[in-house]
C-alpha cells in the first residue's frame, strides 16, 4: 500500500490571509485522518506563511497518523523537529524566500551539513527523507549521507506527462530502482494530482508514500474533503 500524506499548508494559506482562525488548520488535518489519510505533513517556513510554529505544536500531539515535516534545516527548523519528534523529517533545499520546493539537493555539495543534520535527527529517533530529483546518482547521494528515505520531485513528471506519460516516468523508475537496491524507502511528491498520480503508482515500484497538498485542497473546493481523500486513495489502491 502506498501511503497519502496530505500537506495542509494550503489551508493555513487561505487562514492566514484574513487572519483568525477559519479554516481550522487542526481541525481540517484531524478531519483527512478521518476521511481516510495515512499522514499530515506541513512546511514550516520561516516567514509563517502558511503554517506556523505554533500550528506544529497543536498538531503534533493530537494527530493519529504519521506527521511529517518538511523544510530547510537550518537551527530554527532543527529546533522545532527535535522539539516535536515527528515520525519523518524531510529536508528540502529551499530559500528562505521561495515560493515552493522546485528542486532537489545537490547531496553531494552539501555532503558534511546533510551528514550532521542527518546524524541529530536519527539520534532522536526520526526517520530522515532527503528531497531529490529523479536521479540516480542524486539517490547514491542520499544513501551515502546516512537518509532513511529519498522523495523525489515529481514536478518534472507532472509538467511532461499529459503529452508523454511514458517520458515522463522513466526516469523515475530508475530512479525507485536504485533506491531499493540502497536500501532506502521511497516518497514522491508535488504536483501530483487525480489526472496523473494512478499512472505514477502504477509504474514506479516500491512507492512507500506520495505527500500532495495543492491539488488535493483545490479538489476538495468541487469535490469536497472527504470525497477528494477517497478519490486520491482510489488512485493509490492496488
């Protein structure tokens, strides 16, 4: 089974624009759990955007299913995770001020500060996912640092695969390949959505956990929260 993990930041989006406290940004992840997610992530972004820290701190403790936090792992970041202790860190490269994740690590630039964050995080018991693209030797890369688990960035998959899904998916077949024969659990996430995430389930083995939060909430607009979560699922069922 490959697990959903619904990123909710898009309704902190939409909370924080007019301030107060609708949408319930805990309610709304109490109630994905409810309708069928098997995770909440959240992004954590130094501007407080969207999520916010004290949002982590009310999630934490009340959700069900897996928690995921994904960001740039810088002290504030570290901070708040070694606090918390959610089932799985991922780290993502991103600047301070992007607009959304839009690639991967270059693991091996980076190779002695992801080896260290990799290293604290592990010491406190939190499976560790590094953010890559759909290359091979970026998955090495991973593996070589100490991670648990690689998700990789399935933008480029998303932006290719209405005029050739074929195309589209092949490097991240060999991409899931190489990270079975690491030793690594593997996630995908961004830009996945209804049209394109059964044919990414069916055609990239070993997929332990797909994270998707922009689609899946502009879905449940129409569709509604409980329907959208089905429909996803249903995407992801064998």
């Amino acid at each position: 089974m490959v697990n959903l993990s619904v990123n909710v930041n898009k309704v902190a989006t939409l909370r924080n624009a007019r301030g107060g406290n609708l949408p319930n940004v805990l309610q709304v992840a109490l109630d994905c759990e409810k309708f069928g997610a098997n995770g909440i992530t959240v992004h954590p972004r130094p501007d407080e955007r969207h999520i916010t820290r004290d949002d982590v701190y009310q999630l934490s403790p009340a959700l069900h299913t897996e928690f995921n936090i994904e960001g740039f792992p810088d002290e504030r970041y570290m901070d708040i995770v070694l606090e918390v202790k959610p089932h799985q860190a991922t780290l993502v490269p991103d600047a301070p001020g992007v607009l959304t994740s839009s690639q991967g690590w270059a693991v091996a630039e980076h190779r002695e500060f992801l080896t260290e964050v990799v290293v604290r995080l592990k010491a406190a018991g939190i499976r560790v996912s590094i953010f890559v693209d759909a290359l091979e030797e970026r998955v090495r890369e991973a593996a070589s640092v100490g991670a648990d688990r690689v998700e990789l960035y399935t933008g480029p998959y998303a932006e290719l695969f209405p005029n050739n899904p074929e195309k589209a998916v092949e490097p991240y077949l060999k991409a899931a390949l190489e990270a079975h024969r690491q030793g690594l659990g593997l996630n995908a996430g961004h830009d996945l959505n209804l049209h394109n995430l059964k044919y990414f389930k069916d055609n990239v083995p070993y997929l332990d956990e797909v994270s998707i939060g922009h689609a899946l909430i502009s879905d449940a607009l129409y569709l509604g929260l409980e329907k959208t979560i089905a429909a996803y699922q249903g995407c992801l069922s064998d």
